[in-house]
C-alpha cells in the first residue's frame, strides 16, 4: 500500500550540518525524515519557494528532457528502507506506457515539485522510519514512567529542536525496543 505525502519543508539539522527533507502524511499525523544533500536541498527549496534560477538547475533539465520527448511523471514513490539508506522510483509514462526508474529519493522529490506530480512512500517505509504525532504527544502528558515513555518525550524535543539524526536515531531505539516487547509476550 502507498501512503501519500507531501513535502512539507526542507531544513538543515544543525547538529549534523545535514540537510532534512520532511514528508507529511497529513491523513495519519505521521512525517518522515530524509537526509539529502545540500544540492539537492537547495533545488527542493528553490522550487517550493517559486524561485526560478538563472539557469536551469539539473532537475530543471531532466524535466525539460522528459517534457520534450512528451513523457510525464506519473508519480515518484520513496519504495525502500535498506541499511539507513532511502530508494524511490520515478513513475514515468511514456507512449502510452508506464515506466519505472530508479533514483534517489532527492532527486525524485525535486522531479515530483517541479512536474506536480504526486509523493508516494510505501507502507513499509513509513512503518519502519516515520515518526507520528500521535506517539509524541502522547508522551508529553505525563512524567515518563517506563522506558518506552521516556524514548518518545526524547523523540519529540529532538523532532521540536530540528535534530534529525538524534530522531533517526531515537526513532531506530523505540522500533527495537517494541520488537524486544514483542518477543517477550
């Protein structure tokens, strides 16, 4: 199942001097964090921002490419999670027919901005990775009484504070800690 998104902004993480595309699932208050390189930041936010360089930036170009040989971007879809690295594929018709590509998430989201088209991420990547309002907010009632309380009030002041690997990182400590809990009822 694919859940759709939409980039909801680009930020730099300060602690780690990294850039964090955030992708909102507005239907489950969920986001999910993607590290990105200041290039591609840079294109996302041009684009979001309704800034036209100069010159054509590279995402422009493909863009200019797949439109002069009458291809359109059907969707773009964040389909994996491996070893902390992110997959996407791009959805392009073409011909009538439908085509998938591989490409890096950021790339793929500064293609789905400029060509409107919609941001999937699957199912499973959203499980694995995504962070949910809920979770946080509920951690925020209370003193943290057990561990699993204490992990998501960390979670949430890392998410208010913009540290994104910290998020990552705690996010990675509640996943295992809810399988340990798993395997033991």
């Amino acid at each position: 199942m694919l859940i759709s998104v939409r980039v909801d902004r680009v930020t730099l993480d300060t602690t780690a001097n990294r850039f964090v595309v955030i992708l909102r699932d507005d239907t489950h208050n969920r986001w999910l964090p993607i590290v990105v390189g200041s290039s591609e930041a840079q294109a996302i936010a041009l684009q979001m921002e309704n800034i036209i360089p100069p010159r054509p930036l590279t995402h422009d170009l493909m863009k200019s490419l797949l439109d002069s040989i009458e291809a359109r971007i059907s969707r773009i879809v964040v389909s994996d999670l491996r070893e902390n690295t992110y997959y996407a594929v791009i959805g392009i018709k073409l011909n009538g027919r439908n085509v998938e590509v591989d490409a890096r998430p950021s790339d793929a989201i500064a293609l789905a901005l400029r060509s409107q088209a919609p941001i999937f991420v699957s199912d499973e990547v959203m499980r694995k990775a995504s962070v949910s309002d809920k979770e946080t907010e509920r951690s925020e009632e209370r003193q943290p009484v057990d561990r699993m309380e204490r992990l998501n009030l960390e979670l949430q002041r890392a998410i208010e504070e913009e540290r994104y690997e910290d998020a990552a990182r705690l996010r990675d400590e509640i996943n295992a800690y809810k399988k340990e809990r798993r395997l033991e009822h």
